[in-house]
C-alpha cells in the first residue's frame, strides 16, 4: 500500500536494503534455505558477509530482470491539477535544515565520459531547448508517495543534442550534497524523463533540487537526483549513494 506522507518520517537507513529484505523474504518465502543457496551459488555460505554478497549478486541479477520487462513506450500514470499534494515532502539523506542551495547563476551542468560535445550547460542553455510538463506520483522507498507538477527539458532530447552514446549502458549522476546514483539507457530515453527546472510552474526550490533534478516517474524517489552537478555516460556501473549501501539498483516504481 502506497500511504501519503504524514507525520515523522523516518530515513532510508532505518529501513532494511532491498537485498537484506526483499531478496531474502523471496528466498525464505520460497523455502530456499541458507544451505540451499550454498548449493545454488556454489559457495560455503558461513558468514553474513558471504551471504549478503550472494544476496547482491542476486539483486543485480534482479536488475537484468527488471530491465528486459521495462518497456520504452509504457507510461508512468499522469494526474490532473487537483490531485497535486499540498506540501509535497522534501526528503534527503540529511536533515532540510542541512540542506546546502547551489548558486544557479554560477552553476554549470558538467558532462563526461561517451559524449560527442562536453560543453558545460546553463540553466539558461537548458531553458532553449523544447520543455515539457508532467503530473505524476513520486514513490519513496520510505513507504511514503506524493504527486507533484515537473517541467523541463525531455532527457531523451538533451541526450541526442549532446552526442550521448545512446549505446552506452549507464548514465551517473553526482550532486552538490555528494549524493550520487546512476540510471539504464533505456530508463534515459523514455519519454517520461525529464531535466526537471520548475517545479508547479515555478523555478524549482533549493528544497527540490534547484538547479535541476532528474525526475524518472518510473523510478523510486532515490533514483531521481536533485541539485545535480555532473552527468557521466558510461559502461562502468557506477553504482550510487543507495545503491552501494545494498538497495537494489533498478528499482523501478
Ligand atoms: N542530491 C540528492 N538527490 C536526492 C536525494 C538526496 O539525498 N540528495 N534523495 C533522494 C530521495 S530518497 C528522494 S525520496 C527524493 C526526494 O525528493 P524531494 O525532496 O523533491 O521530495 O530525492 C532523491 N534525490
Ligand atoms: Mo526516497
């Protein structure tokens, strides 16, 4: 069940990652013993450390599922002005009184690794290219979801304008605050992901991710950086902030 937000709200990390709880619920659901996965993996499974790095194998294995069922042209659920949450929720892996803005007048969007034209981009840049609007439910990990207005620049379009190796198969991202996380190609070129700049009509606020934030509405919240400074197109996984701490890496919404 999909609750809205209400109350304290707890942090990611007082949640169990998806490889501790979802992978392990399967296995044990299914019956599949410790002893049984020893067999399956063809490891001596006799320390948590052993167990959990088969568990991650799993989720990555997990990933290639997810991905060949992820279609390109399936939407996301759009919704009308009136089903917007009020307040809509900031969230990060710190406290919002921590959280540190980024001077957009200043900022430039950094692009490496397999693109054709490394130009650094402006907010102004990106405002001349096509923008595009979307009403559509934000889902957190965390058990809460709200729906919010993002418009911005179609990620698929920005891509193609800057040569990106559409070939490639990930894109990561690094942020003002450190946090990182990295998406799938195909995730990139679907029409619903889009460089975020507003945010209900208006430039996005610091809170959101001003100046840019990645906005995936099919993907979980923590795959959608804000305050982005760089961009890497690459066939390196580059993992991220979550990620690296055992949630899986899809996580599609
Ligand atoms: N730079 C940055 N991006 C981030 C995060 C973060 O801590 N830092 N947290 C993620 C998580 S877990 C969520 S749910 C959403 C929250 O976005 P919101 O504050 O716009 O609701 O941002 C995601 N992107
Ligand atoms: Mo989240």
């Amino acid at each position: 069940m999909r609750t809205l937000f209400s109350g304290p709200r707890p942090s990611l990390r007082d949640h169990k990652p998806n490889v501790q709880l979802a992978e392990r619920r399967l296995f044990l659901r299914g019956g599949l013993s410790i002893g049984a996965l020893s067999l399956l993996s063809g490891c001596d499974l006799t320390d948590n450390e052993q167990v959990d790095s088969v568990l991650t194998a799993i989720s990555r294995l997990n990933d290639r599922a997810q991905a060949a069922l992820f279609s390109r042209t399936t939407l996301a659920p759009t919704y009308t002005a009136a089903d917007i949450t009020p307040n809509f929720p900031f969230n990060a892996y710190y406290a919002e009184s921590k959280l540190r803005p980024v001077d957009g007048e200043h900022w430039k969007l950094e692009l490496a690794g397999r693109i054709a034209d490394k130009k650094p981009w402006t907010l102004a840049d990106l405002r001349t290219l096509p923008q595009e609007s979307q009403i559509t439910r934000h889902i957190c990990v965390e058990g809460w979801s709200a729906i919010g207005q993002w418009s911005g620049v179609p990620f698929r379009t920005f891509l193609e304008r800057i040569g990106a190796d559409t070939k490639a198969a990930y894109i990561g991202f690094t942020c003002a605050d450190d946090y990182r996380t990295s998406i799938d190609m195909a995730t990139a070129l679907h029409p619903q992901t889009i460089i975020a700049l507003d945010y209900a009509g208006a430039p996005l606020p610091d809170r959101y991710g001003y100046p840019i934030k990645l906005r995936i509405p099919t993907k979980l919240g923590f795959k959608n950086p804000k305050q982005i400074l760089a961009m890497t197109v690459t066939n390196d996984y580059p993992g991220g902030y979550w990620e690296d701490q055992g949630y899986n890496w899809f996580s599609g919404s």
